[in-house]
C-alpha cells in the first residue's frame, strides 16, 4: 500500500496490490476481484467533498467505515441480509494473507452482488438537498410536506428520496416514479421498504446512543439468495450523524460527519473545481476526531488500532 504520513497518524491514500486484479476505484473505497463471487472492499483515508477527491486524506477514516459497517451489518442483520463474509484477514484466501498488515482493520471480503443503479436514501429531518429544494418547492423528490417548516426539522415520518449512481459527478435526486423506470416496480418498493425499515430501526438505537440519525443513504444489490445491503452502513460519509443534546431546527446543526470539512472549503471560497485543496492538518486532526467519536458513541467501543 501507498501510505502518507503526518504528524497526527499515518493516512492511507491509495492501494497497491500489484498480483491482484482491480475491480474499481471510488471516491474512498478500492475493490479487488478475488474470486468470481468474491471481493476485497478496502476503505482508504481519502475523503470527497463537492464530488471531488480531496489532496488530503483523514487518519483513520477507512477503519471508522469499515468497523461501523461491520457494527451496523450485525445490528441489522434480522432485517436484511448482506454481502459480508468475513473482515477476519486470517481467514482470507492465502494469496491476500502477505497483505494482512494492510487489510487488517480497514478491509471486508464480501460476495458479489448486481447492485442497483440508484442510492437509497432516506431522511427523517429536513436538511442538506432537501431543506434547499423544500425552500424552493416544499416538497423534496416530489414529496409534498407540511408548510412551514424550518431547517433540521423533525419529519412528521422518515421518507424515501432516491437518487442516481453518478459514475461522476453529482447524484440527482429522484422521484419514486423515476426510481421505477430504472429498477422496476416490485424491486422498487422492496427497495423501498427495507430502506425505510433498516432506517427506523438504526435511528432508534442511535438515539439511545444520543445520536441523530438525521439522513442517510443504502446501496442494495442481488445475489443468489436474494437482495442485500452492501458496501459501507451508516457511516459519517453516508450519513448526518447529530448530536442530541445539542439539536436545535431552524439552523444547520453541529454534526459527527463530513459538513465540518465542506465548511472548511466554503470559508476558504473554494470553486469546488480541480484541482481540489489539501486541509490543514487542523481540519485533518478535527475531522477524525469526529469520526472517532461517532465510532466509539455509536458501538460503545474503542476503534481497534488495525
């Protein structure tokens, strides 16, 4: 692995694992074919703001993923189904195991699944997107909600808003209408109804955690046995995680997640087009303390070293 070091932690920008095939790259995660049915998912220290790929990465932001993952997997598991095998690297297939220092902690073998082309997402506050077309339109995704309401808002019930996969760029929001047209109507409302489903039960433990889980966003995919969640769970890149005790609408909220760094970026004036910005170390430091935190709040664990 390519590894860049700073005073705060080691940071992982990118992999190297020459005799293994690569699947695909993404904005933080690099996927290995291992076997046909198999994949190594390996969740890297970069961190995307704006749709870009910043210069800077966060310390330990691939292990927060992959063991928040792997917490909310097993929590969800009686409600869905999902494409972990193992995150143990001693029982990886032998050719990954000379890897094992580089996996441990910050890697998952799954089984490969056709994943659906839209991302599942749910909201139960206003905020983000929506709070910006609800001001425009009062509805979000083609949603009408109640007039009235202000930013960070409870919603009177958690709703569905689907978006594209951009394979770059920036995700489109949808309407559910929309959302049939490219998975179907039957897969559509199971799409649906899992998404809503794993959403209340997590929030509900979050919240004893003192966690808002404001939004968030799935991916699903089929296997053989059927539709399973995949790749990362309600981790600080896919979610708004609020503090409770602090929680206030009618403003932006302090948040466990990314918007410290994309505010970051709005004071520096950014014009959100390459090249994109390194972060002081500050900002680097700041940031995985967040995602630390949101770790060790959420499981009630220390974040394993790797």
């Amino acid at each position: 692995m390519t590894q860049v070091t700073n005073s705060a932690d080691s940071i992982l920008l990118r992999t190297d694992f020459p005799d293994l095939e690569l699947h695909a790259s993404g904005k933080v995660r690099d996927v290995y074919c291992v076997a046909s049915d198999r994949l190594l998912f390996v969740a890297t220290d970069r961190i995307s703001a704006f749709d870009y790929v910043l210069a800077s990465g966060i310390p330990a932001k691939g292990r927060v993923l992959t063991q928040l993952s792997l917490f909310w997997f097993d929590f969800l598991k009686d409600v869905v189904p999902n494409h972990l095998i193992t995150a143990d690297v001693n029982q990886y297939p032998e050719p990954l195991k000379k890897y094992a220092a580089d996996l441990r902690g910050r890697s998952m073998l799954v089984t490969r699944a056709n994943m659906y082309p839209v991302e599942c997402v749910v909201r139960g506050y206003l905020s983000g997107s929506g709070w910006k077309e609800y001001q425009k339109t009062g509805a979000v995704c083609g949603i009408k909600l109640p007039a009235g309401l202000k930013e960070s808002d409870k919603l009177p019930e958690p709703i569905f808003t689907p978006s594209t996969k951009a394979a770059s760029g920036h995700d489109e929001n949808i309407s559910f209408d929309e959302m049939v047209k490219h998975v179907g109507k039957v897969d559509s409302v199971k799409l649906r109804d899992l998404t809503l489903g794993v959403y209340q039960k997590a929030a509900d433990y979050a919240l004893t955690k003192g966690i808002i889980i404001a939004d968030t966003k799935f991916e699903f995919g089929q296997t053989a046995n059927g539709i399973v969640l995949a790749d990362e769970v309600l981790t600080p890149d896919s979610s708004r995680f609020w503090p409770a005790e602090s929680y206030a609408p009618g403003k932006a909220q302090f948040s466990y997640d990314k918007q410290y760094v994309r505010d970051y970026l709005e004071e520096i004036h950014w014009e959100k087009k390459p090249p994109a910005p390194a972060l002081p170390e500050l900002v680097q430091k700041n940031t995985s303390a967040k995602y630390v935190e949101a770790y060790r709040t959420l499981t009630g664990q220390e974040l394993p070293l790797g």
